[in-house]
C-alpha cells in the first residue's frame, strides 16, 4: 500500500516538483498551500508522514505544527529556508522529527521522509523500564522520577528514548545526533552538551554528580543501568569542532 504524504508549502512550483518526485518514487501526495488549509487535510486523509514549510502566507508553520501535534503523532519533517540553529531546535522541540533547509537534493529528502515513517512503526521491545527512582514508559512517552512525572519536550524524549532503548550502552555521539536529530547534523555536538545538560536537571538528584545519564568524552553518551548512590565528577564536556 501506498504511504501518503501531505506536503504544505505555499510555492507552487516547489510544491509542484515535490508532488512529481514524490509520485515517482511512489508516494501518494496531498498538497496544500497554507496552514488552515493544511491542518485540514491532515484531519481529512490522514497521511502516514507531513512535509511542512514554516514560512506559510496565513500562519507560522510552528502553528501549524502545535495545531498538528495537538491531536496526531504522525511525523513532520520541516522544510525551510530558516537555517538558524535557534529556528531548528524550536521546531523539534514543538514535535517536528527532522528539519531539512533549503536547498536540498530530493534523494536525501526522499530518505529522511522514509525514516521518519519507519520510526513510526518501530515498536517499542517493552511497555516500560524501571532504573533506578527512574520509570521509562516507552508506550505513554513519559518519565516518572519516584512517581512523579517529569515533564519532557519531545526532543528530549527522543534522546532518552534512544539511550534507554540501549540501557548501559554506550551510543555514540553521531549515532544520537543521526536519529534525534537527523542525518547531516552528525557534527552539531554542541546540541547533545545542551540537552545533556537540560535532561539531567529533570532527572538527575545533582546534574553535577549525574548517577543516570552518562557522558563517556568524546565518545557518547549511556543511560546507566545501576546506578549507583554517589559517581564521581562529571568529566569535563569535549570542545565544540574548531573551536
């Protein structure tokens, strides 16, 4: 069966070398050209993945992707001329799963709307997982911390979603930026140091003396499978790239 996809973009002729591409390889295509009419067809055929512009003429494509986010987990992967790392880490906070900026080659957008589908039917290998005061519940998308529900964006979740799937093992840094993020952000380290460091005042007791999420310098990242009641000092982050 085909998978479907809404594209919302509001430049015809973009729109209209999508939908030919798209149809090629297979794809059945939904298009619209601005946000109210793109929600709308999103509540109307229900596509397996939406193609998202953020600069729309009625409304912000932020909007549109808090209006989408609000009823339907179906994966946005933004299009946008925006390349402001503030604009791509909003809108993968708002829910969108991946960002590609303009220009771009269709084959590396063909293959991030296929991963984005396929995220989607991966299921999870268990309703939840207790470490530690910690409860990962991998069917709600949530986190308890001793009962209490620690409240996570979803780019957040996607990173302790990934390092609890691999519980006490190392992933390394490419790996993470790769499926959280989306490919060719492989370098963009300085992302994993600020969401690092977001997660453990949420989760940790001392984010100073992390006991869960581990950074191995230089490396990646774990989340510890015993951990234990004090650690030692957490290692000094590794250097942004050419800094």
């Amino acid at each position: 069966m085909k998978k479907r996809v809404l594209v919302i973009d509001d430049e015809p002729a973009l729109a209209r070398a999508l939908a030919i591409n798209l149809r090629a390889a297979g794809w059945d295509v939904v298009t619209a050209a601005d946000g109210r009419s793109g929600l709308a067809a999103a509540a109307d055929t229900h596509p397996d993945v939406v193609l998202l512009d953020l600069g729309l003429p009625d409304m912000d494509g932020t909007e549109v992707l808090a209006g989408l986010r609000g009823w339907t987990t179906v994966p946005v992967v933004v299009l946008s001329a925006r390349q402001h790392g503030e604009d791509k880490i909003e809108a993968l906070d708002l829910g969108a799963d991946d960002y590609v900026t303009k220009p771009f080659a269709m084959n590396e957008l063909m293959a991030r709307l296929r991963a984005a589908v396929r995220r989607v039917h991966q299921a999870p290998p268990a309703e939840s997982l207790e470490v530690g005061d910690l409860l990962v519940d991998f069917a709600r998308k949530r986190v308890l911390k001793k009962g209490e529900e620690v409240r996570l964006t979803p780019t957040e979740w996607a990173f302790l979603d990934l390092l609890a799937r691999n519980l006490g093992k190392l992933v390394p840094r490419e790996e993470i930026l790769r499926k959280v993020w989306g490919p060719g952000t492989e370098n963009q380290t300085h992302y994993l140091r600020v969401y690092a460091a977001q997660l453990r005042r949420k989760i940790e007791d001392d984010p100073a003396h992390p006991r869960y999420l581990i950074t191995s310098s230089g490396l990646g990242y774990l989340l510890e499978s015993q951990p234990a009641a004090e650690t030692s000092p957490e290692p000094t982050p590794e250097p942004t790239p050419g800094a």
